[in-house]
C-alpha cells in the first residue's frame, strides 16, 4: 500500500439501488453523503500526522454519484502512522474505518430516501400507463384509478403531480370523447324504466 485510491460504493454499503433514486432522490442522497465527507474531513485535520505536511496535503475527498471518493496520491500515504506509533498505515486504516462508520450511521436515512423515491418511481409510471379499454380506446380515469390505488389514493398523486394536473387530465378525457361507453354503466333497472317510456 502506498498512494490511496478509495472508491466507497455507498449505494451497495447500505443496501440500496442507483435504479431506485429519480432526481430528487439522487439529490437527497448527494447531500447526505457531502455531510459525511464534511464529517470525514474534520476528522483528518484532527488526527492525519503532519511530519512534513505533504502527504495531509494531498487529499481529496469527494462525492461522485453515490460514490465517495478519496484519494491521496503521496506514495507512502498508506504507511502513513501517528506519532510515537510503530504500526505502519495505522492512520489511513483509522479514517477508513471513520468514513465507513459515519456511512453505517446515515444507513437508515439513505434507505428511507431510496423508498420514497422508488415509491414516486412507481407512481409516475402508473400514471403515464395508458390502459387500453376493449374498443381500443385509452381508459384515462383506469388509469388514473389504479395509480391511486397503486401509492395510497388521491392524496398522494396529488403532492406528486399536483391536483391541477390531475384535473386537467380529466378534463381534458370529457371533452375528447364525453359519451364514450357511459350509456353501459346505467343500471339495468334504469335502462328498463327509459324503454317503458318511449313505449307509452
């Protein structure tokens, strides 16, 4: 071990899948994995020795995607141990055992992060599903009524997609075809009682 090169697959530390994360979710992770490498920071300045300063001063320490990345390339930075210590590397072993304990902690938070985004994942596919209805036909409110049952009802697409846009849709499925397939959904009983009438 001489100069380092640590790639940290946070994604696979805590269980979680890159396909799992839209935007938002991709953002919200990038954020909590920026504290750690805040956190991981200190953390050198604290204890990193300083024998010609070189070697502290050659980190880098970033996020790339769900990665963290840190690197030193110093060639002896691996041997690198702390004063009045004959263990060689016992300082680098020490902030990467630091780095992959403040990932451990924030596990929770990521997987939490990863559900709901998978959770708004889903939903938005269940909402642009067209549902095809048996005269070929695109069913809108079939889909719009398995995506509320899909996520947990209306309340839910609507802090998704927004109660306009939801709307709109409907809308917008009245004007295109109002009388399409309506006339069958009428009780047998009503249908029975408008024969009466035009037979009198």
């Amino acid at each position: 071990m001489g100069s380092i090169n640590e790639r940290i697959d946070v994604a696979r530390e805590v269980g979680i899948s890159r396909r799992d994360l839209d935007d938002r979710g991709l953002a919200e992770v990038g954020e909590v994995l920026q504290e750690i490498v805040y956190l991981w920071r200190a953390e050198l300045q604290r204890t990193w020795p300083r024998a010609t300063g070189l070697s502290f001063a050659s980190w880098e320490s970033f996020v790339r995607g769900v990665e963290i990345v840190l690197r030193n390339p110093v060639d002896y930075a691996g041997f690198v141990r702390p004063i009045g210590q004959y263990d060689p590397g016992e300082s680098w072993r020490h902030m990467d055992q630091y780095v992959r304990q403040l990932i451990r902690d924030d596990a929770a938070t990521l997987r939490r992060i990863a559900a709901d985004s998978a959770q708004r994942i889903a939903a938005e596919r269940t909402a642009r599903a067209m549902v095809p209805t048996q005269d070929g036909g695109i069913d809108v409110f079939g889909a719009l009524a398995a995506a509320f049952s899909r996520v947990g009802g209306l309340e839910r697409q609507e802090q998704f997609f927004g109660a306009q846009t939801l709307r709109s849709a409907v809308a917008s499925f009245r004007q295109s075809e109002p009388a399409r397939g309506f006339g069958d959904t009428l009780p047998a009983s009503r249908a029975r009682s408008r024969e009466r009438q035009r037979t009198r």
